[in-house]
C-alpha cells in the first residue's frame, strides 16, 4: 500500500494493469485491458494491426495517460510514480530513436549521459552495448547509413544504457528480413535470460511463441485471452483436421457447411483446417457431416494446432486478416 | 475499478539515476545542447546557408540598394545592425524545424522515456541556434570591416552590442520553438521565417523609418526589432541610445519569458 515516504508496494508483479481504457474521439482503442506480467518473464502482446498494442505499451511506459484504469509498473504507478516509472524502464518503439545523422557511439553516448552516466563511464558504456550488439565496426559510422537490422540493434541498445529493470518492445521485427530478426530474437532471448522483464508486443504468432512464456491476445481494444503459449493452444482444440478439397466449387460448399468452426482457409492451396481432439471417431464424424457424398474432400491430415488459430479463433472478424478470402494464412505470419 | 494488491518482492530497478533525483539534471542541458549543436554542423547546405546568407544579403543592401537609400551615414555603417537581425530572424526557422522534426520523428519518445524534460529539449534547439548566429555575426562583422564599416565602441559597448542581440536571437528562437510545437509538419514550421522578415523590413533595419508613410511611424519606429537595431547602432557607433536600451531589452525578455512558458505548454499539449 502506497504511504508518505515511499509510495513504491510491494508486488509481486513487474507490470500489473487493470481496467485500461483509452479513447480517441468515437474509438475506443483500448477497453478495459489488463494484465500481469511476473518478474524476469517474457511476455508478449499479440494483436492485428489496430489492435492496441501500441497505446498499450504508450501507456504502460508513461507517454501517454489512461482515461480510466490502474496500472503499476517496477512497483510504481504509471501517473502518481511517472518519473520513477521511467527510471526503472525503457522502450524502443516501431520506428528508431535515433538521430540519423551522429554516429553509432555519439548516439549511445548521448543515452548513457542521459540515463545519468558521466564522462568516461559514458563512453564505456557505449562501447560495451556496441560490442555485445555487434556493433563495434560500425560505431563510428553515421546511424543514417546503417541498414534496417542494425539500425533496429542500435535502437535497442539505447534502450539498455540506463540498465533498465522493465523493457517495453513494440514491434521489434517489424520489416525484418529473416536473419536480422533471428538476431533479434536472439538478442531478446539474451537479454531475458539476464533476468530483466521483457514485454514485447508482435502481430507475429510466430514470434510469440519462440520468445514469450506467456501471451496475452489484445482484439478491439480488449483483452481477450491470456496464458502460456500451451494453454492457448489447449484451449481451441488439441489438434486440427486440414481438409485438401476436390476443387473451388467442393472448397466453397465445404466452406459453407462448415460455417465459423474453420479456423484454417487458404483457397489458393483449397484446404480448410477445422479444430478436433484428434480421435478416429470425432474425425470421421467431421468427415461424414462435411462431405457425406465423398465427393468433397480429396485428402486430409491431422495435425497440432498452431497459435494462429488460437489467433484466428479469439479475435474478431473484422480485424482479422485470416477470414478475408485470399489472404492467406503466411501473411498474417510473415507480413 | 480493479485494485490492484499484491505480496512481498519488490522490482528494484537497476538505472543509474537516483530515483530521489526528480528534478531535471543540469548536465541534461549541456547534453542537449551538444546534440543538437553537432546535429547542425552535420547538415552542411543548412549551415552553409545560414553564415552564407547575412554576407549575401549585406552585399546586395550595401552594393545594389544602398546607392539609393540616404541615411546620413555611409550604408555599410547603417545597415550592418540591421542584416545581423533579419538573418536571426530567418535563421530561426531552423529551429523550429529542427523542433518540429523531433517531435514527429521517434526520438522524442526515447527522450521522454528516459524522463529528459520539455526545456532542456527546447533549450539543446535554442543553444545550436545561438552557436549558428554567434558563427554568421563573426563572419558578418569580418566582411563589413573588409567593405569599409568603421565602427567606434569601446570593448564593453562591443559586449553590449553582442549581448543585446544574444537576447534578441533567444527570444525569437525560443518563438521558433514553440512555434515548432504548435504546427504538424516541418514544412509549415520553416514558414516562421515570414514572422521575423516582416517584423524586419518593417523597422529601421534598412531604411530610416522616418522614409516611410506617417501613419506605419508609431508601430515602425517603437516595435522590438527597431529598438534592437537602434540600441546596436548606437552602441556600435557611439552614439547615444536614449530609452531605447532598457525598451529593447524589456521586450526581448518579455517575448523570451512568453515564449519558453509557451513553449513549456505546447510540449505539455502535444505529448499528452
């Protein structure tokens, strides 16, 4: 409980939010999100584009204020507590903090002045962060004439000088190529193993399971599951029947009959993935009620369920990429 | 709504600064200013610019408009005071650039993150403005001794004169800033420059104002940029500079306190 002379409880959580709502003219973009992330974990918020994450994470690293709901984050409330909060955090947003026209090591020198280091300590600890990034060729270079991946390194590097206790990431491998955002992902493996608390936000299903111990899925403004990778998947169906079918007129009506139950479409490829727990007998029950004539489906294969269509399930229709025919399930992964 | 409880375990965060230390650090402006100093002379056409111009424009008054001008001086001597503030005036667009493109670019969150304030932001912005001005006045003063300006002060009327227009180039850079606060793009920010060469060509700077129609009197010959001027020249030429001194100062603090207030309310608005 908060008191006179420090206002700083003791929590268990490194971020705990409740009732987080924010709105912007007629939109509500956020709507009574919370959340709790423990200490030392990596937590991922995933999301469709618009989603929230963003405003999210603004929130959560005080740049913008809640019009309702709590939130405390190292202990400290995020409108009471900003300034501690601040002390205790960073955040590298989905475009680079940087200024394009100094240097690697000025732009890490600058940081470290700013989080509080002076004179010599300044300069070791940019080149500390250069060296652990892979950065020390390119220090003395202008950030401008650097490439997306190590730009983003850069970034993230910044973010670290003041050591903090709670790293805010918005989309760290947005408009990554492959190999820079497997750096990333090693990075941020890196640094959770270091024992800070990482919250990331990420549209990439793909990306919330190699790196999170637990996800939470923000849809419309809410939250609207939340728990390990695992528990996400148990909660759909254990496994996922993929149906090929015979042609576009056999995908469409199977399409049809199944209705909202298929968490899989990809025309293109004429297949349709429907949740089941896997059994003989709820499998061949699923083929009888869809294809009672056998003359729809061509093949079929079970499989384990994925955490896109834990995604696909969860949020709604109009933000989610994977009902609108022709979209096909390796963008909304890779996009 | 939810309260939020929770057990033992504090989260101690690891960061350098005291967490007792709320107030902003002296050194977050030195290090701002540093920025933002090195950020200029990175952009060499810009730089080139601003000491280039105030030569220019004092060699097309002196050489193609001043034959025509009669100021009972020789030009050159006149209208040096004058070139020095248009070219504040105009150069301080670039600092409401400079604002502008902070503020719309992604750094602006990694300062805030980091809890570095409003002012000492705005202050790194102003400072780079200041080195760009004092660099342009040598280079303005070397050029005018070349071409036969012949000033007579003594070293602390020499002092003077700088620090009247020092006072002069933070305020209208510190309006530069907020402005770059209030408008969206770094386009319409450079449009400030329109507000100073106004301000200028509508003052003593080139012209005597008694050349112009009667009834532009009154607002000419007492607005800021005249008493700067004629502060300047008399300081600079000896002559004496009646209430015009403690007028030009009174106002250049006036518009300097205004607009570091505002400039103070437009971050607030804006990073809500």
């Amino acid at each position: 409980m908060p008191n006179q002379t420090d206002r700083r409880t003791d929590c268990q959580w490194a971020i705990e939010a409740a009732g987080l709502t924010k709105t912007y003219g007629s939109t509500k973009v956020l709507d009574e999100a919370g959340l709790r992330v423990a200490p030392g974990s990596v937590f991922s918020l995933l999301g469709p584009n618009g989603a929230g994450k963003t405003t999210m994470v603004r929130i959560l690293s005080t740049l913008l204020r809640p019009d309702a709901g709590r939130a405390r984050v190292a202990g400290f409330d995020i409108i009471a507590d900003r300034h501690q909060v601040r002390r205790s955090i960073s955040l590298t947003g989905q475009y680079a903090a940087l200024d394009g026209l100094l240097t690697g090591v000025e732009n890490l020198r600058m940081m470290a002045r700013l989080s509080g280091l002076r004179g010599a300590a300044a300069g070791r600890r940019a080149d500390e962060l250069l060296a652990r990034f892979g950065l020390t060729e390119a220090a003395r270079r202008r950030v401008a004439t650097y490439s997306g991946g190590m730009r983003r390194r850069l970034d993230l590097a910044a973010s670290l000088v003041g050591r903090p206790g709670v790293i805010f990431l918005d989309e760290p491998t947005t408009g990554l190529d492959l190999p820079s955002r497997q750096v990333m992902w090693q990075v941020i493996e890196d640094l959770a193993g270091s024992g800070v608390t990482v919250f990331l936000t990420t549209q990439y299903l793909e990306e919330a399971d190699q790196l999170a111990g637990r996800v939470a899925v923000l849809d419309a403004g809410r939250i609207v599951a939340e728990g390990t990778t695992a528990e996400l998947k148990d909660r759909v169906a254990g496994q996922r029947l993929d149906l090929t079918l015979a042609g576009p007129g056999a995908f469409a009506e199977a399409e049809h009959r199944l209705g909202d139950r298929a968490t899989h479409r990809d025309p293109s490829a004429l297949t349709l993935g429907v949740p089941t727990d896997g059994t003989a007998p709820a499998v061949r029950a699923l083929l009888d009620e869809i294809d009672p004539e056998r003359a729809l489906v061509g093949a079929f294969a079970v499989r384990a369920t994925t955490l896109d269509d834990v995604f696909l399930a969860l949020t709604s229709p109009e933000t989610n990429p994977g009902t609108c025919p022709g979209t096909s399930r390796k963008e909304i992964a890779h996009a | 709504m939810p309260e939020i409880t929770g057990a033992a375990q504090p989260v101690l965060a690891a960061g350098h600064r005291p967490a007792w230390r709320l107030s902003t650090p002296p050194a977050d402006y030195l290090t701002m200013a540093a920025r933002c100093a090195r950020l200029a002379t990175r952009q060499v056409d810009a730089l080139v610019t601003s000491l280039a111009l105030p030569v220019v424009l004092m060699l097309t008054f002196v050489y193609l408009f001043g034959g025509a001008i009669s100021t009972g001086t020789r030009y050159i001597t006149y209208v040096v005071p004058g070139v020095l503030l248009l070219c504040a005036g105009v150069g301080s667009a670039t600092t409401a650039v400079t604002v502008c493109q902070d503020m719309t670019g992604g750094i602006i969150d990694r300062f805030r993150s980091l809890d570095v304030g409003s002012l000492p932001i705005l202050s790194g912005h102003v400072a780079a403005s200041v080195v760009r001005n004092a660099a342009s006045a040598v280079l303005v003063f070397a050029v005018a001794l070349g071409i036969g300006f012949r000033p007579h002060a003594s070293l602390a009327a020499w002092a003077a004169a700088a620090g009247v227009l020092l006072l002069y180039v933070l305020a209208i850079s510190w309006l530069a800033a907020a402005f770059g606060l209030l408008v969206a793009s770094p386009e319409a920010a450079n449009a400030f420059m329109f507000v100073p060469m106004i301000v200028a060509y509508a003052s003593s700077a080139f012209v005597p104002v008694r050349t112009m129609p009667s009834w532009l009197h009154g607002v000419a010959g007492h607005q800021p940029a005249t008493l700067v001027i004629e502060t300047m020249r008399g300081l600079l030429l000896g002559t004496h500079i009646g209430a015009n001194g403690w007028q030009a100062v009174a106002w250049c603090g006036g518009i300097f306190v205004v607009s570091v207030g505002l400039g103070a309310a437009a971050f607030r608005r804006r990073t809500r």
